[in-house]
C-alpha cells in the first residue's frame, strides 16, 4: 500500500510546485497521473521514489514515511520501488539478461556485484522475467540493438525480477509507436496484481483503456482522482482550451 499525505514542495519565492496532494495505492490498482506540461506530474513521481523530500507531508510505502527515514534506509527502501522510464535507463553494451539481473544489485552483497557474480537461480528468475515480458528469445542479445519497443520489455523485466512492492512508470510509453504503447500497457497492468502501480502518462486514451484509475494534476493540485474514463470537458479542464481547438481542426485539404 502506497500512501501519499498532504505533499507540497514550494520555492523560496513561495510559488507552490505541489500543494496538499494526497491519495493511496493500493494493490490491484494501476493508477495514471495525468495533466499539462508543467502540472507537477514529474515532481510527484519524484517524491513518490525518495528522490525528492516534500517540505511537508508524508510518503508512506507500506507504513514506512520514505520522506523521515534515514539516507541508509531510504536506500534499502528505495530497493523496494521498480522504475520504468520513457528513456529505457539500460546499459547498452549488456545483454537483455545481464540487464535484467542488474535490477538486483543492491540486495546482494557489493563484492559478488563487482563481478557480477550471480547464482544460475538468479539468472534461471531474471530469465523468466524475459519470458513475462515475452522476449526471452532477446536474452543473449545487446540492448543497444534492440528496438525501443523490445527495450522498454526489458525495462519492465528488469523491475519484475526486482520484486518490488510498488512500481512506478515515468512516462513509460512515451517513445514508443501506438502499437507497442499497448504492448507495454499490457505488460504493466497485470503487475498491479501484485503491488500498486503508479504511471504518469500523456495519453489519456492509454490510460482510460489499461488504468484502474486516473489521478489528474494541475497546478501543482489534484483536480481529478477516479474513474480512468474521462469526458471531453474533464479533458479540456485537465489540458485547457487548446485541446478542443485542436479537436474542431479541420483537416487540412490538399
Ligand atoms: N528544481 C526545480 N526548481 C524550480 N522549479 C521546478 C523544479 N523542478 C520542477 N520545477 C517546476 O515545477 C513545475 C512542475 O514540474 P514537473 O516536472 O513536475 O511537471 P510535469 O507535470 O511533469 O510536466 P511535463 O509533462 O512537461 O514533464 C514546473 O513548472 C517546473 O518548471
């Protein structure tokens, strides 16, 4: 269970990055954060992962306040949340495989990382993360020639072979073609099952068809929390009244 109380982050000069959000995840759900450039997506996200501390208000991952905790224990807690992100945060030179057993450094000791020293258990699991995300096939070959699409399978195994007790998806399709957006959210949604998931996201067609619910943000406020099928008005609240020019565009004639 993810619990987010009361969060904001203001300048010095007092304007408010975030102001007073609040709201929980709970296991099942995958919920998308949506809003306008500059609403406080990325920031929540970052406060949500212990990247960022609120100057007030509490990030509670399973009961835990990641924002009081000590470095040394935001660290071990920070091994507990997996992280997609739109640019893939992968090491090209590695294999698919080595890439995805890189999402447990950290939780083995420091020596037998340096080496990469890991038991065929390990790699036996972060294979069948490959499999999950349907490229196992890809398990031997350098991530810097695979597609964005096969990349961003691999992101997600690499967070599935993490075990984490929640996952956070920045941006996660943003990439990548419409037809492997779906491939992803696909991919993610049933990881829900297990922890709770949090996306930001800028296609809200995405997210009203795979998330369970959507968060919407502006100004630094959350002015929609529920049902991910939004209404026109709801979207041109959330984006403004540019989106409903470009909805009557004309198509242009040739
Ligand atoms: N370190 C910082 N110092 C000052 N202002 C910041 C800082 N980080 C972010 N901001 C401002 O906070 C606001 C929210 O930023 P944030 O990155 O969360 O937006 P976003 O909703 O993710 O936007 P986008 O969709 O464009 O990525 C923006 O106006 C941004 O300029």
């Amino acid at each position: 269970m993810l619990e987010v109380r009361h969060i904001s982050k203001t300048l010095p000069g007092g304007r408010k990055l975030l102001d007073d959000i609040s709201f929980s995840v709970r296991k099942g759900e995958f919920v998308g954060i949506l809003g306008a450039s500059g609403a406080g997506k990325t920031l929540t996200l970052r406060c949500l992962n212990g990247l960022m501390t609120p100057d007030a208000g509490s990030v509670l991952l399973e009961g835990e306040d990641i924002c009081r905790v000590s470095k040394r224990r935001l660290r071990l807690l920070r091994q507990r949340i997996g992280v997609v992100f739109q640019g893939y945060h992968l090491v090209k030179r590695l294999t698919a495989l080595d890439n995805v057993l890189v999402g447990r450094l950290g939780r083995i000791n420091t020596l037998r990382s340096l080496v990469y020293g890991f038991t065929d258990k390990e790699a036996d699991a972060a294979l069948q993360a490959l499999e999950q995300v349907k490229i196992p096939q890809l398990a031997g070959t350098r991530v810097g020639s695979l597609s964005g699409g096969e990349m961003q399978r691999v992101a997600i195994a690499r967070a599935i072979f993490q075990e984490p007790g929640l996952l956070l998806a920045d941006e996660p399709i943003s990439n990548l073609d419409p037809s492997n957006a779906k491939v992803i959210m696909k991919l993610i949604r049933p990881l829900a099952e297990n922890m709770p998931v949090v996306g930001v996201f800028h296609q809200p067609e995405m997210t009203a068809r795979y998330c369970t619910r959507v968060i919407a943000l502006k100004e630094g406020r959350i002015i929609y929390d529920g049902d991910p099928k939004l209404s026109q008005e709801q979207l041109v609240d959330i984006y403004g009244e540019e989106l409903r020019q470009i909805e009557h565009h004309e198509p242009t004639r040739l």
